[in-house]
C-alpha cells in the first residue's frame, strides 16, 4: 500500500520539486493543499502517513495549527515533518508536541531522504542496546533506591516494589494515567536527558495528605509544588551515588508539569519507564535520554 504525504507549503519551487521527487518513489501518494485552513480541513476528514509543512503558512499555521493537527481522530500520532529555517523555534514551541521533526530549510530534493528517515524502522536490538548501555544497572539503580526511601520515609508507603522497565511508546501514554510530574533536566558530558517523577491523581493526592496533613480532592496551588520537592530529593540522593561512580551531576532546578503532558519530547532517543508497586495508585520513574 502506498504511504499518503500531505504536503503543504507556499514555496513553490519546493512543492515542484518535491512533487517530482516523491512521483519517482511509488512507495508514496502526494495530496497537497494550498494553507493551514485547507490542511487542518484533509486532517480531520482522511488519515495520512506524514504530513509535511511549512511551519507558518496563509489563514493558518505555527503551533497553533500542530494543536489542532494533534486534536484530531485520524492524524493525532501522524510524524509530522515540519520546514521552518529556524529549526531551534520548532523544539522550543512543539517541545510536548509527539511526533514532530523540524527541518531547516532549504529541503528542496532532499525531501524524500527526510520521509524515508522516519519510515525506517530501528531495529529493536539496537533500540535495547542504546538503552542498556546508558541504562545499565549502577545508573538506574540509585534512582530506584532514592525512591524507594523516599517514599517509604516521607510518603508514608510501607511497601514499595518496582515492575519490569519498557521503553516508552507514543501509544502507551494515555494507559499510564499520568496527572503530574515532577521533572529533572540534566545537561553533562556523560548524560543528557531527564528524569521524571509522575503520578496518577489518586496516587498523588493521597501523598500529598500525607506529608501536607490536609485532604485534597484536586491538584492546586497549595500542593502542585510537591512534586518538584519529591523528585529533587529522589534526584539530589541518586546524585550522590552516581558522582561517586565516575558521572558529574550537579545540583538542578525541578519542574512541574500537570493536566495533559507528555514524557516524550521532540529531541527523546527513548523514555525508559519504570512502575513503581504500591498501594498509593500509579507512580512512574521516568528516565528520558536525549538525541
């Protein structure tokens, strides 16, 4: 079967280009459309295989169009191939954004290079074997063990188990009932990536009754910060283990990310997730390892 490619751009040279281009490749049918209005228009009626635009385009365009391209049944996980010169505008404004590959400009021929790129599947040997080599067991131990104290200490949860890691998939994500995290980032010469701390709402408001000493039935401002002191302490304790094993982790600022998120992000190699047993609901150790 032939992959559909919406192409959607103003430069006319490229759109000839890359309509001959993909004509010499019978793997892909070309369906184009004139701007954001007639994109948003074709995703919402029909699903394709790629869609490949300029980021900002006539009636419609930038991150308000890739929102609505996510809100729709039919194209909510379609890779989106996104052409804008400045590609350092794309990560930052569609960093929680699934499935999006900025590309600078010109593309011209090299279109189908591009699609084929992200069509072309990574063996899963060599997936496991990136994992475990920045993975391995005395990294993603002192996590576990930061966490297994801390909650058993300070979240009042007497028994704590972990369940067998995965490697975290697009579709995967709605299923893990995640309401907040609290976020890590690291930046060294032997690790890029961040760490995650996340919980479903029962889970977490049922921690934070414990250590704030008051019920709650949402997540509010006079609780959503203790997400970024849990996995501050979970990441400050690791850190001291992991420096004394050769790495050069240093104190950082944590985040908090609530209602609809993600743990993958544009710029994500992988997201090893890791879920933690326990009688509080659902709580994830998240480690994500960038490109």
């Amino acid at each position: 079967m032939r992959k559909k490619v919406l192409l959607v751009t103003t430069n006319q040279t490229f759109l000839r280009d890359a309509i001959n281009v993909f004509n010499t490749d019978r793997s892909y049918k070309v369906i184009s459309a004139s701007d954001g209005k007639e994109l948003l228009y074709r995703v919402r009626n029909e699903a394709f295989h790629i869609i490949l635009m300029d980021y900002e385009l006539p009636k419609i365009g930038g991150q308000n169009l890739i929102f609505k391209i996510r809100d729709t049944e039919f194209n909510e996980g379609t890779p989106l191939l996104v052409v804008e010169s400045d590609v350092e505008l794309i990560r930052s404004q569609c960093r929680q954004v699934r499935s999006v590959y900025p590309v600078g400009v010109p593309l011209g021929r090299d279109v189908l290079a591009h699609v084929n790129n992200i069509f072309t599947p990574k063996s899963k040997t060599s997936m496991a074997r990136g994992a475990s080599m920045v993975l391995d067991v005395k990294f993603i131990n002192p996590f576990l063990e930061a966490l297994n104290e801390t909650l058993k200490v300070m979240c009042g949860v007497m028994k704590v188990s972990f369940g067998k890691p995965f490697l975290l998939k697009p579709e995967q994500e709605r299923s893990l009932d995640i309401e907040i995290s609290g976020v890590v980032i690291v930046d060294t010469t032997n690790f890029r990536g961040g760490v995650y701390l996340s919980f479903s709402l029962e889970a977490y408001l049922t921690i934070a009754e414990v250590m704030l000493s008051e019920k709650y039935q949402e997540i509010c401002k006079d609780n959503v910060d203790l997400a970024a002191e849990l996995v501050s302490i979970v990441y400050g304790n690791a850190k001291k283990v992991l420096n004394e094993n050769g790495y050069t982790f240093k104190k950082v600022i944590p985040e908090v990310k609530a209602e609809s998120h993600s743990l993958l992000e544009v710029d994500d190699r992988f997201v090893m997730v890791v879920p933690v047993i326990s009688d509080m609901g659902k709580i994830y150790l998240s480690v994500a390892v960038k490109n």
